[in-house]
C-alpha cells in the first residue's frame, strides 16, 4: 500500500491493516518453512507495508501531543 492510501484510514482501520499484514508475513514465514512459496518478495512487501502502517501511527500520536501542550 502507497502511503498516500493509508493516511485516508482512521485509526481503527490503520490497526486492522496493521494486523493483516502481520498475519501475511507469518503465513509467508510458514509458507518458507513447509518449502511452498511462490511469491519471495512477498515478506519484503509485507514488513515495509507493517513500517509504513507504525509511522504513520506514531506521526498521528506525536501530533495529538502537540496539539494538547
């Protein structure tokens, strides 16, 4: 997901992303360990896809801060 995307989301929707992907990536994990990948890239997505999601969180969170001080 672009980045662009996911700052359109609410909160609630960037923690549901949040979880999906991480559930993508532990399928892919598993997916390695039996030997049944078919896409290699798709871990790398999904971690970038989690970094993504946790910045735009933590940029949310410092701006509450400011905006309360």
């Amino acid at each position: 997901m672009k980045a662009k995307n996911l700052r359109e989301l609410s909160d609630d929707e960037l923690t549901l992303q949040l979880k999906e992907r991480g559930d993508a990536l532990r399928h892919f994990h598993f997916q390695m360990a039996t030997g049944s990948v078919d896409n290699t890239r798709g871990a790398r997505k999904a971690r970038r896809d989690v970094a993504r999601i946790k910045t735009i969180m933590r940029e949310r969170e410092l701006a509450a801060k400011r905006e309360a001080k």
